[in-house]
C-alpha cells in the first residue's frame, strides 16, 4: 500500500510557471513507496509539448521506473495512457531520464513506478501545465520555405499555362499565337488567384497564431488596496478566463477564481518583499471576504517600496502566483499573530544568519560553485548560542521549515518547501486525498517531525544572477527567519 | 524497361506496345500507398496518440511523395535534355522544361509534400501537437497529395486518349482506380464534417456537395465507360471498407493523455459514405441526359445526386447510431481515445448543427445548389481531359 507522504512535490514548471514567477523547473524529493527519489521536471513551454524528466534515486536498488501523465481530477484521472519506461544514465546508473507529452493546458500529475528489489512504489506529482510563448520561425527555415514556395508558385502558373497552350495538341504539332496568348493569359490569371490564396492563407496563419497567443498563459496582477485601520484589501485576478477552446476535444482546463482550495492550512500565503533591500520581509495569510476578495490586517512594519506574491491553489491542483508592486507607508499595526511571519530589518548573509535570543541558522554549503538548473540540496542548521543544534524546533505550518528563493530584481519568485517546490494542497489531491489534509499529521517516513535543528529544500536556480534565500522555521512557539544571499555565476 | 544511351528511363511512346508507361505504375502506387498511409496516420492519432516522422503510415506517405516525385522528375529530365526522343511530341512546356502535363503536377504534387514537412514540424513546435485535420500545413500536404492523385490521373487520361485497343481499356481501369482513390483522398478531408452525429444535420451534406461531383464527374467522362461513376464509388467504399475491418484486427493503446476512452485496438475510420448508390443512379440515367444542353447536365445530375445520397444516408445514418450496428461490421464506435464522456459520438445521439427548421432548409437548398454547380464544373473538366493529349 501506497504510505502517504506529506512532503512529496513534485513541481513541472513551465517557463512561467503558474505556481512561482519565473521559476520554470520542478524540483521534488520524495517515497516512491520504499525507494527515495529526487525528481526534477522540465515542462514544455509549449503544450501540447515535452515535459522532460529526470530522476535519481537515492537507493541502489531500484530496477525500472516508469513515468505516465494523468488528469489530476476528473474524468481524465481515471484512465492511464501507457506508461513509458525511464531511460537509466549509463554513467550514473541511479539516475534515470523519460519523456512525457503533456497534450492539454491544466492541472496534471505525473505517476512514477519504481520496481526494485523491495517491490514496487508509487509516486503522484502534480504537474500544472501551461503554454507561455509562441516561438517565432527561425530564418533560415523561412528562407527556405520562402525558396520552395516561390517554386511552387512557378510551377503552378507555368503548369495551368501549359495545360491552356499545349495539352489538348495532338503530338508534334506546335502551338499557334493564338494559343500562346491564351496560355500566358490563363498564367496570369493562375498568378492572381494564387496570390490570392497565398493572402487568404496568411491571414489564416495569422488568425491561429493569434488564437494561440490568447490562449497563452498571462500571470495574473493581484490588486491592491491600503485601507484604513492598517488593512491591506487584495482583489485577484483571472486574466486567463477568456479562453476559447481552440480544439475540438482537447479541452484546457478553466481557470476560474471561486474554487480556491486551502494550501498548508490557508487559502493564500502573502508575501512582501521591500525592495530594492529586501530587508523587510513578510508571510501572511490573508483572509477571503467575499468572492475573489482578501483582507489582511498588516503588522507593523517599516515604509517601502514592496513586491506583492500571492500564493492560491485551485481545486483541481493548478496553483497560481498572483502578483503586485505597492508602496507602503511604515504602519504600526497589530503583531504577527497565528501563521504570519516576518522581519522588519534584516540583511542577507552568506552563511550565518543571526536569529533573535543569540540563535543561528547556518547555512551548509559544500565547496562547489552554485550552478543554474542544476538540482542541489539546500540544508540550514539551527544552532543555539553555543553553537549546539536546536533540540526544540516544531512544525511551521505541518512542515520543517519554508522558503523562498527569489532574486534580487524581484523577477524571479519560488516559495519551496522541504520536499520542494510543489503546491502541498495539489499534491494532496494527486494522492487522491481532501486539499486541506493535514500534513502535520501524515506517518511518513520521511521528515513528518523535523531532523533536530536542521531542514533542506530541494532547488535549482533558474538563471544565473543573485539571489535572497529566505528561510523560514519555527521553534518555542516562534517563527525565525534567516536570509541569505547567493550568486549563481 | 529500356533505357536510352544516356541512361535516363526511355521516352514515353504512345506507340511503345502495349505497355503502361511506368509514371503511371508509379502514381498510381504512389495514390495507394498514401491513401493507405493517411488512413492508418489517423487511425493512430486516435488510437495511440504519441507519434514520430518515422512510423510506418508516415514512411508510406512520405515513400509515395518521393516516388511520385522522383519518377516524374526522372521523365521531365529525360524529355528536356533529349531533344530527339519520342516524349518530345507528346510534352508540354513548363518554364523551359518538357514532360506531359500529369508529370508536371505530380511532380509539383510531391515538392508540396516535401515543403509541407518542415512547416508541419515547426508548427508543432510553435503551436503545439496538431489535434485537428485542417491546419496551413496540412491543407499544403494535402494540395501535394492532390497533386500527385490528379497528376497521375492526367498523365494516364492523356496515354488513354492517344492509345486505342487493349492499351486503351488498360488506361481506362486504370483511369478509373486513380478516380477511385481521388475521391478516396476528398473523403478525407471532408471527415470532420460527415461524422455519423452529423448526417441528420445540413452540414455534411454542404460538405458533401461542395466539390465532389467535380472529383466523381471528370474522371468519369474522361473515362467514358459505362459504369465510370459507379466503379470509382465502389473502389472508395471497398477501400473505406478494408480499412474498417482490418484495422481493429490490431491490438493497440493510448501512449497519451488524457484518456476518456477505454480503447484496445486501433481505431478505425467510419463507415464509407453512400456514394455509390446515387454514382449508380447517375451511370444509370447517364444515357438519358448525356445529349442535354451542359447547364441540364449539371442541374439534373446535381440535383439527382444529392437527393438520392440524401434519401439513403439519412436512414442509414440512424441504423448506424441503433444498437442494431454495434459490431464489428459496422463499427460505429470509431472515436479516439480523447473523447470526452459526454461527447455525442459517443452516447450515440444526433448533433443537431441547424439551429431550427428554416435554417436545415437554407444548408440542404445550398447542398443542392453547390452539388449543381460541382456537376457543372465536373462536366467542363471532364470534356477537357477528353481532349488531352499530352
């Protein structure tokens, strides 16, 4: 039987993905049921299109694993494709390689069989899948198709000039003037009508492209508002609504914005990010008041230019980023209550960040370079004034910790957790269970109570540039948040 | 097969015995073998979904365009630059280069294909997997397939015009197989709209007039046999038909997603529609009217066309969606695994396409009406392959 597994993530982001800004790459780690897999996807940019995968497990004895793609809900979950076997690196044999086409935009899993010496697992990961450009032709494709059109335009006026001239003549006779006119008049008028198709088709041409573009995903804009009585009001966004379905049966989800489902205990995580600095940074959790509108009373916290990111989950799994830039006054509201977290001055370390009552958060880096698209471990140890790892850190929202990788334009923005970068509520739904489940609760194997004093998230960089880690834990019923900066060469 | 001094196939000869001249061998394989290949390409869309430029129904597309085009260019070489051979007298001149007319658009035929593939593949990488039919560089593919159906029906017309004897009626079956598949490959792309759901409603009957008494018509005349219409409806149906029952022989599964249909065989393409019945009344009243003004021609046998196709396939569309065909004769549940639960295809109930009574009437008045004028252009085309001669 399948054990479920609270930290199993499996994120197929496209270029831009839904789930982060900018952060196309799916990294998750998690139980195939006895074998432990490191998985990291890369959707196509355009679907229907490739998503590639790549797997590594961290035991020996796997034999076969195999990938399939399935609805995450509806009628389409029920019945599997079938499976493609995952290709084994000849260099690494732990590692394995597969292919899926992802033939639809919408809320996805991939369903990934391990076989091994300890019997079979298997591993469901949620995978939105959108389209987010439209590549244009390079030129020396439309150089040559321009060269064999051109030809067949010759050929087709010179032929329907013959076919007048000469086709009817009975062998050897030559054809008179007569007939030579009526044969170029007859190409002139092939070559208007096959201007006039070759127009019509362009316009056709253009007509697809254009379908196709709307049809792209737009990163939807949170709206924002600063009420008085320190209330921040959100209204979202749904600039995917209108899409028209292009094809006959291959219908893409909806996106619609009344079936929100809680992720991690809330409907929507916030974060604010002052920048240029980033030293003020915040994580709430606003709540809904009517239809697509939130409030959150703001803690205090100093005046600024902010980033806004909204995190929401629809009820299908498709998790969505909405995003803002507001500036703020400095508000001297109510404290951090519940969940919300945040800090009000705090700049980046390359290691070390000092935490509040003279604890540490380190950061355990290896020698290597950071690398883009390349999936590494995170790991960040909690350390008390003596430098002994913390004993008492406690669940943060059902997980060991948070984080968000972001960069430091803004432009890039990933909200990663320890079994990485997938939304928890779709991937309670791809195992089949409610959204809201509680992970504080799940029997797993793997961290369901946090290792003492340490936590690691599994993450690539997208591009090179810097970056700020923000991480966040919690221990004596108080959420700490280190930050750290990184420079991807 | 002789060959001349300078090693290129020897000239065509009208005089040459009696010997089917080997373009014509190779556009009528070539019809067949695309025919064949773009039945089982769409069969496997249906069926398994995930496909590359390699599979078997694109190798037999694509070894048809080739050989099409590779053997035609082979003729219009050797007519050009051999000034003293016998094809001079009986080629045309296109751009400087001599060859009989039905080598050129074949040839023209194949060099469509060839560019349609490269724009087909950067479509898909633009616009994603094609999920329909009738796309910019589908509709180029299919001109090109057109060109080397019709190509090689030209080509043979115009050996049968000149030949006489048992080289004449040689041609002649031959000129009645290339119609066959010419109507073959017209019902292709008329697919989407003559769906079972669709026969109750106007919309595939102004599909099935627009243009294919042209296809049916022409080769018919040129042919002049007796039973020109009938045979080449029948080689569409037996053809349509082999298919049905061959092709579920297969065992196969989705390799995509989403799947919505449980399927474990390859999914064949419908039921052929009822041509033949009114090809047979028309062969039939043929002596009535063939000394009729032209513009009675086209009226009558346009007219007469549809409503014979209409009184049989109404009907025998309704048998199709009973219980009653739900077997392996008929096999009405040739849908593709993509097709959502609710789809009509599949709960087997009628699409009603027209809004209300008066709107059916306008699409059958227009089915009428462009059957007539398909027939009309049909006769004019046809008397013009009856003159051909090179």
């Amino acid at each position: 039987m399948r054990k479920l597994l609270p930290l199993l993530f499996i994120l197929l982001l496209p270029l831009s993905t839904p789930a982060h800004v900018n952060s196309p790459d799916v990294y998750f780690d998690g139980l195939a049921g006895p074998y432990h897999l490191l998985v990291t996807v890369k959707a196509p940019a355009v679907v229907p299109g490739i998503a590639q995968i790549e797997i590594r497990s961290a035991d020996k004895d796997v034999d076969r694993i195999e990938v399939l793609p399935l609805k995450m809900v509806g009628a389409g979950a029920k019945m599997a494709p079938s499976a493609d076997v995952a290709q084994r690196s000849i260099s690494d044999p732990q590692s394995y390689h597969g292919q899926l086409w992802i033939m639809a935009r919408g809320s996805w899993k991939v369903q990934i069989t391990a076989r091994g010496a300890r019997g079979s697992g298997e591993l469901d990961v949620p995978l939105p899948a959108i389209s987010t450009n439209t590549p244009g032709m390079q030129k020396s494709l439309g150089v040559l198709l321009s060269l064999m059109g051109l030809a067949l335009v010759a050929g087709i006026v010179g032929i329907v000039g013959a076919a007048g001239r000469e086709a009817d003549l009975t062998p050897g006779q030559q054809p008179e003037p007569a007939r030579k006119k009526r044969g170029h008049l007859r190409e002139a008028i092939a070559a208007v009508i096959v201007i006039v198709i070759l127009i019509s088709g362009d316009r056709w041409w253009k007509a697809e492209a254009a379908t196709i573009s709307r049809l792209n995903y737009h990163m939807p804009h949170v709206q924002t508002q600063l009420l008085s009585g320190n209330v921040l009001h959100l209204q979202l966004d749904n600039p995917n609504s209108q899409e028209r379905n292009r094809f006959n049966f291959l219908m893409p989800d909806a996106i619609v914005m009344d079936d929100l489902v809680p992720d991690h205990n809330h409907i929507m995580h916030l974060f604010l990010v002052r920048m240029p600095d980033m030293k003020s940074f915040w994580h709430l959790h606003p709540q809904p008041t009517a239809g697509t509108q939130f409030t959150q009373t703001l803690p205090p916290l100093p005046a600024g230019h902010y980033r806004v990111y909204a995190d929401i989950v629809h009820a299908n799994g498709f998790p969505e980023t909405q995003i803002s830039e507001m500036d703020l006054p400095a508000i001297s509201g109510a404290a951090l209550n519940g969940d919300d977290s945040g800090f009000a001055d705090s700049a980046a370390t390359d290691k070390t960040a000092q935490l509040a009552d003279g604890y540490r958060m380190v950061w355990e880096q290896d020698s290597s370079p950071l690398k883009a698209q390349k999936a590494i471990w995170f790991r960040f140890r909690l350390e008390d004034k003596d430098g002994k790892p913390v004993q008492d850190m406690e669940n943060y929202m059902g997980m060991a910790g948070h984080a968000v990788f972001m960069s430091n334009d803004g432009n890039i923005f990933a909200h990663v957790h320890p079994a990485g970068s997938v939304s928890m509520a779709a991937v309670n739904i791809a195992e089949g269970m409610p959204a809201a489940h509680d992970m504080s609760k799940m029997n797993s194997t793997m961290d369901a109570k946090p290792l003492a004093g340490e936590v690691s998230f599994p993450y690539g960089f997208p591009k090179p540039g810097d970056y700020h880690i923000f991480v966040q834990v919690k221990r004596a019923g108080r959420v700490e948040t280190g930050v750290f900066s990184a420079h991807v060469p | 097969m002789s060959t001349s001094a300078g090693g290129y196939p020897a000239p065509i000869s009208a005089s040459a015995g009696a010997r089917v001249p080997w373009t014509v061998w190779a556009c009528t394989s070539a019809s067949i073998l695309i025919a064949i290949g773009l039945y089982w390409d769409i069969s496997w869309h249906e069926t398994i979904g995930r496909d590359s430029f390699w599979t078997p129904a694109h190798l037999l597309i694509q070894a048809g365009g080739l050989l099409t085009a590779l053997v035609c260019a082979m003729t219009i070489f050797s007519a050009t630059f051999q000034p003293n051979s016998v094809a001079r007298t009986t080629s045309v001149n296109v751009l400087g280069f001599r060859g009989p007319l039905g080598t050129f658009i074949a040839a023209w035929g194949g060099l469509a294909m060839v560019t349609s593939a490269p724009f087909d593949n950067w479509w898909h990488d633009a616009y994603g997997l094609d999920v329909k039919i009738l796309s910019p560089p589908h509709i180029l593919l299919a001109t090109g397939i057109a060109g080397i159906v019709w190509g090689g029906l030209l080509l043979t017309a115009a050996e049968m015009n000149r030949a006489a004897g048992a080289q004449r009626a040689r041609l002649q079956r031959l000129c009645l197989l290339l119609g066959g598949f010419v109507i073959v490959h017209s019902m292709i792309l008329r697919l989407e709209y003559t769906n079972k759901v669709l026969l109750h409603s106007s919309l595939s009957y102004v599909s099935l007039g627009i243009g294919l008494l042209v296809i049916l018509e022409a080769p018919a005349r040129a042919a002049q046999h007796r039973w020109a219409r009938t045979i080449m409806a029948a080689i569409y149906s037996v053809f349509t038909l082999l298919m049905l029952w061959i092709l579920p022989l297969f065992p196969a599964s989705p390799k995509l997603g989403p799947v919505y249909q449980p399927i474990d065989h390859m999914v064949p393409l419908p039921w052929p529609i009822l041509l033949v019945v009114p090809a047979f009344v028309l062969d039939l009243l043929w002596p009535m009217f063939e000394k009729a003004p032209r513009w009675q021609q086209a009226l009558f046998g346009g007219v007469a066309f549809m409503a014979v196709l209409v009184a049989v396939q109404w009907p025998f569309a309704t048998i199709l969606m009973s219980p009653v065909a739900r077997n392996w004769f008929f096999h009405p549940a040739n849908y593709p695994y993509f097709t959502p639960p609710n789809a009509a295809t599949v709960r087997y109930v009628f699409v009603k396409v027209d809004a209300n009574a008066m709107a059916f009437w306008r699409g059958m008045g227009i089915a009428f009406a462009a059957s007539a004028a398909s027939m009309w252009l049909g006769i004019v085309f046809g008397n013009w392959i009856k003159k051909l001669q090179r």
